[in-house]
C-alpha cells in the first residue's frame, strides 16, 4: 500500500494506492472535511488505509509512504511530542494486531507519485476516475479529545456572530439620513 496526503487551498485530501501480489491495483481517493494539518492528513491516509487493507481480507502488508515523520513514530524511531499524535500512533499499533505482517517503510516522495496524483483529485475536489474508489471523512478518525472543547467553542462563536449582527441592524437603523452605510463600523464599534 502506498499513501500520501495533500493540503491545499480548497480542501485536504488522502490517496491511496493498493498493489496486489498479482500486479492488480486499486486506488482510493479520501476526501477530508475537518480542519487536519498536514501530519494529520498523513496520518488518516495511513489508519485509513489500513482499516480498508482489513476491510478487503489483507493478511500481510507491506505500507509505504513519503512522511518520515509517521513512519518513525510508528516504527517507534521518534517519539510522539504532540497528544493528537500519539492518539493517530496507538491507533495504528491497534490495527496492526489485525495482521499477521505488517512492514512501513518510508520512500522518496518521487516514488509515491501515483498516490500523491489521488491525493491531489481529493484535495481539489476533482472528478474521481471510475476506476477509483472514493470516500469522505467528516470527523478524525481518532478521539483527538477535543469533543467537548470544539461544541463549546462553537457555540461561543455562534453566539458572538449573533451578537455582532444584532449590533449592526441596530446601527444600520440609527444611520443618519444621506449618509451611506458602511458596513465595517458596527463591528469595529463592537470590537471597540
């Protein structure tokens, strides 16, 4: 299995590309719809890559990728610094007990390109090849321990947007007559 990730402008996304021991390949794009780093998105490539290796019956993997950050945390060449990291670590040491060989090994980013081609499609939001499999990931994969933390944010934020848009229909109403609006001073006003 070959796997790699992109981070672009309009969106984040996953390739990855399975070559069987008879020369068949199969080739998924992943689309991700949550705010990842790029370490992050690597890491979904990986743990997605391997929940879809035990999905088709895999026994035995060999996994490459271009990331020699994941590849030593996972091998356990380098520690894991950041929590949302080791979470994506321990989830990979988890679905490694699925098989019976499991080998990563990092490569060149020259020899991964026909993943990096599956991860750009994703990360454009380009056509998907019909002979490509698709999906989209809308949460990590991994308990990141961010639940509570996220819902409260956002709802902070909701209630401050309502906030400043409550202000501005009120200073929009007490505008003078012949003097145009200007939609910025309610919400420096606000912030003020």
């Amino acid at each position: 299995m070959y796997f790699d990730r992109s981070l672009m402008k309009t969106g984040a996304g996953v390739g990855l590309l399975f070559v069987s021991p008879l020369a068949v390949h199969m080739r998924y794009v992943i689309r991700i719809h949550f705010a990842a780093s790029s370490n992050i998105a690597e890491y979904e490539a990986l743990v997605n890559g391997l929940k879809i290796a035990i999905e088709l019956g895999v026994r035995r993997l060999d996994v490459r990728g271009d990331s020699q950050l994941v590849i030593n945390q996972v091998m356990k060449a380098s520690n894991c610094h950041d929590p949302k990291m080791e979470a994506y670590c321990n989830e990979v040491r988890r679905l490694e007990d699925k098989f019976h060989g499991l080998e990563l090994v990092h490569i060149a980013r020259r020899y991964n390109e026909a993943a990096d081609e599956l991860t750009k499609i994703a990360s454009t939001q380009g056509t998907v090849p019909p002979d490509a499999f698709s999906r989209d990931l809308h949460e990590p994969s991994v308990d990141l321990g961010l639940g509570a933390d996220v819902k409260t944010t956002t709802l902070r934020q909701t209630d401050s947007i309502d906030a400043l848009l409550a202000a501005a229909e009120v200073m929009e109403a007490e505008q003078r007559p012949g003097r145009p609006f200007d939609w910025r001073t309610p919400f420096l006003n606000c912030l003020i």
